[in-house]
C-alpha cells in the first residue's frame, strides 16, 4: 500500500516535518507501506503558477498524482493565524475535486502554544470532511513544550494504529470501485423531483 505524506513545513529543519516522518514511521510498523513525502514548500510557485495559469507544472502534477493515487494520507502544517498555512490550504484546493473521495486521511499540526490545538477541530477535520475524505478519529497536535514529553508519542501511535486500520479495511473497497462516488447535482435532483410530481 502506497502512503503519502503532505508537509507544509517552511523552515530546514521542520518540526512539521519531523511530525510527519514520525507519524509515517508509526503507520508502516503496523502495515508495511511505501511512502512518499510531498514538500509543499518545494512546490511553492507552481501552486501560485497553478492558480494564475490553470495548468500544474511538473512538481506539482506529479504531487497530485501521488496524492489521488494513495491509499491513505497524512497531512501536518503548522499553524498559521490559528489556521492551517495559506500555502497547505493553496495544495489542497488545486487538487481534482473528488481526489480524495473515501481516503483515509490522519490529520496533524504543529504550533508554538498549546493554544492551538484545536486547529484540528476547527480546521483541519472541517476541511476534509468537506473533501469527502475519511479522517481517522484521532489527530496529532504538537506544541513546541510537547516534544519530550510523554504524551505525544501515545497519541502518535493511536492515530497511527487507526489509519493503518483504515488502509487496510478501505484499500480493498475502494480498488473494487471504478467510480469512488457518483454525485448528482442538487439542480439535477430538483429536476428529477419536478418531473416524477408532474
């Protein structure tokens, strides 16, 4: 099974991702995975270029590839502003709009205070329910006093224990679906409704 991680870290080194290869080293003790980590501060322009031009350069193209081609993800940014990071929202909104359809998604965060540990809540979990991918209960936040202490490794395994889970348990159903999901549009319900009333 293939595993992606998205890192919206900035700075060299990145306590970012430092969470993310942590958490990615817990999932594959469970099952083993081939994983893939995605940069975003590499793909920084292209994102931007992405935006203006409506076409994705090379990086990019093959980051949106991986990512619509994994079997699960996990996605850490810091916290910018009490939010996620302009830059790890700008990712996700050039992806194809059903490219996450039923992934297993571990959502994880980094921040200077404890005080924003409710990002996952409030941003992260609202972000890719909306995605339509499926976010595993536990996420990962991780202030600059948690590391050290004994806390964040256990809340690194659980989360890794459920997404591992769901990898397995999805991976299967999800290969045995062509189309992930067929959506009708809410016009096209109404028009449907309207012509059975009729």
């Amino acid at each position: 099974m293939k595993l992606v991680v998205v890192s919206a870290g900035l700075s060299v080194p990145s306590s970012t991702r430092l969470l993310a290869d942590r958490l990615a080293a817990a999932v594959d003790r469970r099952t083993p995975v081939d994983i893939e980590v995605v940069e975003l501060r590499d793909l920084a322009v292209e994102i931007a270029h992405n935006f203006t031009n409506g076409f994705a350069g090379k990086h990019l193209a093959a980051a949106q590839e991986a990512v619509a081609g994994a079997d699960g993800l996990i996605v850490v940014t810091p916290v910018f502003s009490a939010s996620y990071s302009g830059l790890f929202k700008s990712f996700f909104d050039v992806l194809e709009k059903d490219a996450l359809v039923g992934m297993p998604v571990l959502i994880a965060a980094t921040g200077g205070t404890a005080r924003h540990s409710l990002v996952l809540e409030h941003a992260l979990r609202p972000l890719f329910a909306h995605l339509r991918a499926v976010v595993v209960p536990t996420g990962v936040y991780a202030a600059s006093e948690d590391w050290g202490e004994e806390g964040l490794p256990g809340r690194i395994e659980r989360a890794a224990q459920e997404l591992a889970a769901l990898m397995t348990g999805l991976s299967s159903a999800r290969a045995d679906t062509p189309a992930r999901l067929h959506v009708v549009p809410f016009e096209e319900q109404l028009a449907r409704l309207g012509a059975q009333a009729g």
